[in-house]
C-alpha cells in the first residue's frame, strides 16, 4: 500500500511539473459602442450605429509556451479579429491584406534567454511594432488610429501586418532592442516579387521610449494600393515604397508626450504615373485624468510628390477612457480629418470632404 502511495505521489509530481512547463490562454476583447460618423460630402453621408471596434479591434485569441529547457521555449499564438456587432467570427482584413481567418496573428516560433525571439507565420510588421508604440491610441479604434494619415494611409486598417514572414526581436540590452523582419513573396520565378522587409531599433528605459522602425515593399503584381491625390485621382497600383517612421514619448508622471515623423517614397507601376511622396508629423498626449486616461493627438501628412498641391491632411482626435475595472471600462472618442482639394483620406466620400466621427461604447478584455 505505501509503495502504491509513494508510486502515485511520484507520477502526481512528473505531472505537476510536466504541466507547468506548459500553458495555453484564451483571450480577447469584445468591444461594442454607438458611433455617428460623416464623409464630409453632404448630408446624406452620415452613418449611425452599434458597431464593433471602437476603441480597438474587437478580437479572440489563443497563444501558449512550452519550457524546453534550458532557456529555450517554443512560442505559438492565433489571434482573429471579430466582428462583435453582428456576431461574425473571422471576418476579411481590411486593404486586401488577407481574407479573414486568423488575421491577426497565426505564428510559431522559438524564445531564447540568450539570443531572442524568431517567429513564423502572420504578424505585425517591424514598422507597426514602433508606431503601435508610439501612437497616443496604440494605432486601434476608429477615432484615432495613426495609421489612417501616416504613409498617406498606405499601411491603413491590416496592412501594417506581414504574412508567411519570418521575425527576429532580439532581447533587451541597457534598454535597446533590434527587430528585423522578411515577408515572403512566393512567386514563381522572382524571389522578390509581392515581398518586403523590415528592420528595427527601439530604446525604453524609465520614462522615455524612443523607436525607429522601416519598412521597404515590393508589391509588384499586387492589389496594394496607394491613396487618391492631386494628379493620381484614382488608387494607383504600387510598385516599390520604403517607409521611415521616428518616434518618442516621454512619461512625465502626470502625462505622457509623443510625438512622431515619418518619411515616406512610393513607386507606382502605372506606367507614366507620378510617384509619391509624403512626410508626416505627429504630436500627442496621454494623461491620467480620474480613473481613467485621456488620449489626444494632431497628424499631419504632408505630399511632397513633385507637381502635385492641395494634398495635405490633417486630423485631430481626441478620447477618455474610463475603468470600471481592470478589464472593463467606458469611452467616448471624436476626430475631424481635414483634406485638401487634391486628396481623400480616412473615411472620406470623395477629394476635398472633411470626415469626422464621435463614438461612445464599452469594451471588456478576458
């Protein structure tokens, strides 16, 4: 009997320890509210509604670790954005990126101690890893998302993320951590073709974080697009672009400053077609305000295509956030964009209109 005890006792600690060196977690964000939003071409271009997403992407997830020993663990994680006002799971990436499925993440990699972290698969590119960081919204929700006037909305909705890729992050040193990425075109005959890459340098320490991040696209033969403007009034097919993006913040204890540029070159394959090119410039602030944090920011982007005028924007946003808990809280959020003659961004009807939105909701992690 107390060989049986003792053999049983055995068994219950390989499996206690065999169970700890492993873990899988679900996780998401269900994120429901009422939004007004306008065009800016008239009247008749106002929507009202319940809509999903209006503090950041409502979403479901699964991701785990497994301890291999010796520093070593092998990393996986699936993430896919939900459509939580209608109940639709799985819906399409925006910007053609991909169509649907596990849109945000599907990766699998390895996590050293000594040299970092490489993963497989679907992610954020390295230039979205920084300006996520950067950005007063972390670049989600429909208010205030950088990514809707930086690069001239060239990365907008999706499109900051990479599939079949490869990532390296390196650990932190003093601080400094190295990223760089390679996203693979799979196209038969050219190893570039449909390809990009991305390299990376960010330093956080204390109360200042200061990242670097680039980007470089070959989308020869794709659907990515690039934004109307004065002289290219329609969405022109890409050929190459190489994108820079600079940017800070600094926490001072009752608020947060950040602030960001970003230079960006565009080639078209539109035969005789103008290329682009476009600087951005952003300013914001975050700040504890009651129980929760205000959020705003100005962005700018400026075209510097040669021959072409009339073709900034600027937009203006502005959010509070209010916990109830750790996991659930209040927000009500409002932004103007504003367009020159020559240009349309955000959710504009057309060349010239001024869209604007206000939304109110509830959003719960788990």
């Amino acid at each position: 009997m107390k060989k049986s005890l003792l053999a049983l006792a055995v068994l219950g600690a390989f499996a206690g320890a065999a169970s700890a060196q492993s873990s899988v977690t679900v996780y998401g964000i269900v994120d429901l509210g009422f939004s007004t939003s306008d065009s800016g071409a008239n009247q008749n271009g106002r929507t009202n509604g319940i809509n999903s997403g209006g503090q950041s992407a409502s979403r479901v997830g699964f991701k785990g670790t497994e301890d291999l020993g010796n520093g070593l663990k092998a990393l996986f994680q699936l993430e896919a954005t939900i459509a939580a006002d209608t109940g639709a799971g799985f819906i399409a990436a925006t910007n053609g990126s991909n169509a649907g499925g596990f849109n945000r993440f599907a990766t699998v990699g390895l996590q050293s101690q000594a040299f970092g972290t490489v993963l497989l698969g679907r992610q954020t590119s390295v230039i979205k890893d920084a300006y996520d960081q950067i950005d007063p919204f972390g670049d989600g929700g429909t208010v205030g998302a950088i990514s809707n006037i930086f690069f001239n909305g060239n990365l907008n909705g999706d499109f900051g993320r990479i599939s079949n890729s490869v990532k390296y992050q390196s650990n932190s040193y003093a601080g400094f951590k190295g990223s760089a990425a390679y996203s693979f075109g799979e196209n038969a005959g050219s190893t570039s073709a449909n390809s990009s890459f991305g390299l990376g340098l960010g330093y956080a320490n204390g109360p200042l974080n200061v990242q670097y991040g680039y980007h470089n696209i070959d989308s020869t033969g794709t659907g990515a697009t690039t934004g109307a403007t004065a002289g290219v009034p329609t969405l022109q097919p890409i050929s190459k672009g190489k994108l820079h993006l600079l940017g800070a913040t600094y926490d001072f204890g009752i608020l947060k400053l950040h602030g960001a540029f970003a230079d960006t070159k565009v080639d078209l394959a539109t035969a005789g077609a103008t290329d682009q090119k476009y600087r951005n410039y952003l300013l914001g602030v975050s700040a504890p305000v009651g129980p929760g944090t205000i959020f705003a920011s100005y962005a700018v982007n400026d075209t510097k295509t040669a021959g072409v005028n009339n073709a900034d924007t600027k937009k203006f946003a502005i959010s509070y956030s209010y916990d109830l808990s750790k996991r659930t809280n209040l927000y009500t959020g409002y932004s103007k964009t504003s367009n020159d003659s020559g240009v349309k961004l955000g959710t504009s009807a057309a060349n010239g209109s001024d869209p604007s939105i206000f939304n109110v909701g509830i959003r719960h992690k788990f």
